[in-house]
C-alpha cells in the first residue's frame, strides 16, 4: 500500500467512481436527454389498474421503490426480496452505479446505468423525475431488505393521514432531534416512503445533507452533519408535518440489512488481492478500532461474504472478489481487535441479520 491507511478510502472513492464512469457516462446522458426531453419518464411509467398511461397531473396508488447499487451480487439478493415481499404492488427502479448489472436478469424492475453521484443527488432524481405520477416515493438501500407484504399494509394504514410525510422502517439511532424541549426519532434514508405530494410539489424539498447538526447524539460523538433526508426531515417536522417512524419492537418483522456497506465495497475495488485488504486492517495502530472505519468496513466485509453465498444460493453460480479474504481471515481480525471496540460496536448485529436473510430464504 502506497498510501497510508487513514487516506485510502476516500481516495478509492473517488477512484471508484472515475472508473465505474466508464460504464456509466454514456448511459446517464442518454437517461438526462429522455427524462427531460420526453413525457412519461423513461424509468417506471405509471400505468393505471386499468390500463392506459395516467393523464397530467393524475396520480398512480402504486408506490415506486427506489434503491442503487454498486455491488452486483447485492442487486441480485435485494431484488429476489423485493420480488418475494413485495411483487408487482411496487414499481421497481434502480440504478446501476458500477455499470455491470444485466436488466435482464431483472424482468420486474426498471435498471438504468447512472454515475455514481451522492446518494442524495440519486435519489432527488428519482423522486422528482421518476416517481413523478406517484404519491409514495418509496427509498430503500440496496443492503436493507424487505421481510414482508404487510409493509405495503403500513404504508397505507400511515400514509392515509394527509399530514404523514415520510414513514420510516429503519430510523438513526444514535441521535435524535430535539426540536421545541420535544425528542423526535431522526427517520433517516435507509427505508422510508416518502409523500410525494408534501416533499416535492408543497415544500419543494431535497434529500441534501447539510452541516452544523447540533442536536443531541447518544454516543457521545456529536453529529456534525445532517446525512441524506436529515434536514429535510427536520424541516418536515418544525412545519408541523408527521414523520413516522415504525416502533423498534415491529420493525425485524418488516426488514432487515446491513449497514454502511459501501466503504468495505469500495477497499474490495481498490486492492487487488486478500493479501492487500488484510494488510489495510494490520496496519493501523489499536486504538484505531474504537473509531467507525476499521470496525465498519471489516463487519461489512464478512456481510459480503454472506451477499456472495446468498447470491450463490439464488442463482446457482459463485460470484467472485479477488481481493476478498477468507471469511475465517476476517473472522480472526476481527478477533484479535475485539477487545478494542466500542460498547456501542456490535458484531453480532451483522451475524443476527445472516441467520434472519439465510431463514428467510
């Protein structure tokens, strides 16, 4: 490794996304001409129960689920989910941000090759110019995956109040607003359905981070930040709109997943053989592994080694990373370093969302 530990993954983001252009550059333009050239969208055309496409203005009941991918095994176990829980009550979209998807292999869903702009950006896009004819905007992670059909019971039962703004399954939990002396649960984007019609045609909103996030944090570290919708959602809430969240003792029973995946894809990209990734976590010093990136990244790592044998177990055929160890290899890094953790670092929430996708499939 020729950069130190601390500056590889930022740079392998950007390293990422230069290469992944190369798939992708061409197909996004092309999306861009007949998204704003051409009426209805080029990506889920509402069509009614009927029949026919709705006329201006007309909207479709259907929610439109959205999510994005860079890592193609995970596309496909996503998707065999979706499929699963949710069939043809949802229209699918998603974007293919390595550029290495077949649509074929996804005959109930909309795939379009995009750039791999901010999650924000992606999704502003879909709800704006994509889900233009729906009420629901239905935004998911491609590492959150769908349980069961008594979602879709929860997004009607809690989107009939024309004041629900957004309904959550899978909020932040490591700080909360507080807004006006009163807590509120910080919905995030990782699966929330979003009310078209307050955030995008009332309030004209985006998903945007934003900076100075001064509201209390459970951890001890304060946010900082706003990460994608939380601004957004905080305005929704000073305004006087509801922003569901579904109660933690129900929401296993509708989802489950991963989280913060896309850095342990990124390094995977990046090096070239299990030899170098194992040295990325070798090299830091300990106390590093009480910081979010070390433990992060490594438990992402053994999920996707659970993505590869689930993907296995759908398709039949082995997907390969050349630069991903063993999971034994990891099994022992994490190990060695686990002494070290935070309180609030648990490996056994990754090891609990295998059994549970591994039962339900």
């Amino acid at each position: 490794m020729a950069r130190p530990y601390h500056q590889i993954l930022q740079h392998a983001f950007r390293r990422f996304s230069i290469l992944s252009a190369r798939r992708t550059f061409l197909p996004t333009c092309g999306y861009y001409v007949r998204s704003r050239l051409l009426a209805p969208p080029p990506l889920c055309p509402p069509v009614r129960p009927a029949g026919g496409l709705p006329q201006e203005g007309e909207r479709v009941e259907k929610p439109a689920l959205f999510t994005m991918n860079i890592l193609p095994p995970m596309a496909y176990v996503w998707y065999h989910f979706a499929e699963k829980n949710l069939g043809d009550r949802v229209g699918k979209v998603l974007f293919d941000c390595s550029g290495k998807l077949n649509p074929k292999d996804f005959p109930n869903m909309r795939v379009q090759k995009f750039l791999n702009f901010y999650a924000a950006t992606k999704s502003d896009e879909f709800l704006y110019h994509i889900a233009t004819h729906r009420k629901i905007g239905w935004i998911c992670d491609d590492d959150m995956f769908p349980m069961s059909p008594k979602m879709l019971d929860v997004l009607e039962r809690e989107l009939a109040d024309d004041k629900t703004a957004s309904v959550s399954f899978r909020p932040r939990n490591w700080w909360h607003y507080d807004i006006d002396g009163k807590e509120y649960e910080v919905s995030s984007s990782y699966c929330t359905a979003i009310n078209r019609e307050i955030f995008c045609k009332k309030e004209k909103l985006s998903l945007a981070p934003a900076n100075f996030n001064n509201h209390p944090s459970h951890i001890g570290k304060p946010p900082v930040r706003y990460d994608t919708f939380d601004k957004a959602n905080e305005i929704l809430i000073r305004k006087g709109y509801r922003c569901y969240v579904v109660p933690e003792q129900e929401r296993n029973e509708y989802l489950t997943g991963f989280s913060g995946m896309s850095g342990a894809v990124i390094l995977l990209h990046y090096f070239k053989t299990p030899e170098e990734t194992i040295l990325y976590y070798m090299t830091p010093p300990k106390k590093q592994w009480s910081g979010n990136v070390l433990f992060g990244t490594l438990s992402a790592m053994l999920a996707i080694c659970t993505i590869c044998e689930i993907y296995e177990s759908i398709t039949g055929k082995k997907y390969v990373i050349p630069s991903l160890p063993a999971r034994s290899e990891l099994e022992r890094i994490r190990d060695v370093n686990r002494k070290e953790f935070r309180d609030d670092q648990d490996p056994e929430w990754f090891e609990n969302v295998e059994k549970h996708l591994k039962r339900e499939l």
